[in-house]
C-alpha cells in the first residue's frame, strides 16, 4: 500500500542548476531522487512547492512523493543524510493526504533576499548574498515596496520563459530590514511568476541608491512591461523560506 509524504528540505543552491532535474547540469531534484530511491528500495518521483532558479537557496522548501515504503517519517532526516550532500538537507518529513500535492495545494510562498554592502569583497558570503559597493537607503526601499501590497499585474517583473498563464499575484508582505551591513527583504504572495523576486530587488535596489525614485517603481510597476524594470538581482541572494499550505 502507497502513502503520500510531505517533506521540507534545505539546500545550498551553489552548486546545482536550479532546483528541477536537468540534462545538461545537476539539480537538486535528482540528488534528492537518487537518495530517497536508495533509502526507501524503490523509484521516487518528487513534486516541489517552488522551481528555485540556479545558484538560489532554500530553508523551507516542500517536496511531496508517494512511497510503499513502511519507513516512518520521523527517521527520514536520519535515514538520508548519509545519502545526500552536505549542501542537502531533509528537515522533516510527515504523512499527508494521498492526493496533496507540494506546488498545487500551496496558499502562499516567502521568500528572503538578502544584500551585503560590502565595499571590499566578502569572500565568505559570496555565494549568500549580493555583495553590494554602494550604501542603500532601507527607508526608501520600503516606501518603495508599500506600493507591491495587495493584488496587481507583476508583468514588469515576468521573464520570459514563465510558465504560468495569469500575471495577477497578490502579495500580503514586502519590506526591508536593516542589520549592520546586512539588508533582508522578506515578501510573502500566493505565487509568483518566473524571475519575479529577483527583478523586484533589482529595481527596489534602484531606488535604495537614489537612482529611481518611488514614483520611478510605480510607474514600472504599473507599465507591465518587462524592458521597464531593468536588470535582476543576482541569484545567491535568494531564499524560499516557507510554503503555507
């Protein structure tokens, strides 16, 4: 008899192409596969809350899979670390319906993105943050990111390539917080579309600067056009820190 599990998972996306299999580089996906395969003595197909792009990392990612398996998942955490990476990390595991589905049955999604001002660089953190040469103005940034709240059309902040048919999200959370040298920008929606939190941060970083003003973003915002926005932020400063389903 088959069961559904529900799984969280960390990683560093350094070193893989993304969190989906790929055929010309190594995802998170297939590490994961490969390990829950030779755990649990049978093929593992998983399903993932969010598609993280190459180089982004996660603390709070879903996956779901259907297994024989009469492992409990309360030893999973034990069981795979031998079989992962120490860039991959199973956090729990529980039973779930037999129909849930980890990016189906998802209400909303949190990511974080965090920037380092960093004058000089920081060869620690260069793979989790955005080192950044000039000084920001967090209080700009968030006035900023008030205007994100609530329901519009993010196609100013849509790559090509997305697969997803609507550009209509609605974010409930979207602001800055200053530690030190250190700026994290928490944003919390019920989807979003592909490369969209990483054009955010590259034009909020904009207006940190002084380079945009907050009429600048919302007129981008408000264009849905994508030559509007400008460039995105770099990947490895990206975090999916929670699924709420």
């Amino acid at each position: 008899m088959s069961h559904t599990i529900k799984a969280i998972v960390a990683y560093d996306g350094t070193n893989y192409q993304g969190f989906q299999r790929q055929k010309n580089g190594v995802g998170v996906q297939q590490v994961l596969e490969k390990a829950l395969t030779e755990v649990l003595k049978e093929p593992i197909l998983i399903k993932a809350a969010g598609r993280t792009d190459a180089g982004v990392h996660a603390l709070g990612q879903v996956i779901s899979f259907t297994t024989s398996s009469r492992i409990p998942p309360e030893n999973y955490r034990r069981a795979l670390e031998p079989h992962l990476p120490p860039d991959i990390a199973v956090r729990e595991a529980f039973y779930a319906p037999d129909d849930f589905h980890a990016r189906f049955d998802a209400v909303d999604k949190t990511y974080q993105y965090k920037l380092l001002y960093a004058p000089l660089p920081d060869p620690t953190r260069r793979n989790t943050t955005w080192e950044f040469r000039e000084k920001v103005d967090v209080d700009r940034m968030n006035q900023a990111a008030a205007l994100l709240l609530g329901k519009h059309d993010f196609t100013s902040f849509r790559n090509q390539g997305s697969q997803d048919t609507s550009p209509v999200r609605t974010l409930t959370e979207a602001h800055w917080v200053q530690d030190g040298d250190l700026y994290t920008f928490t944003i919390t929606g019920d989807g979003f579309l592909y490369r969209m939190v990483r054009n955010i941060v590259g034009c909020l970083v904009r207006v940190g600067t002084g380079t945009w003003s907050r009429e600048d973003f919302a007129r981008v915002l408000a264009a849905r056009n994508r030559k509007q926005a400008g460039m995105a932020a770099p990947p490895q400063g990206l975090y999916l820190m929670h699924v709420s389903y």
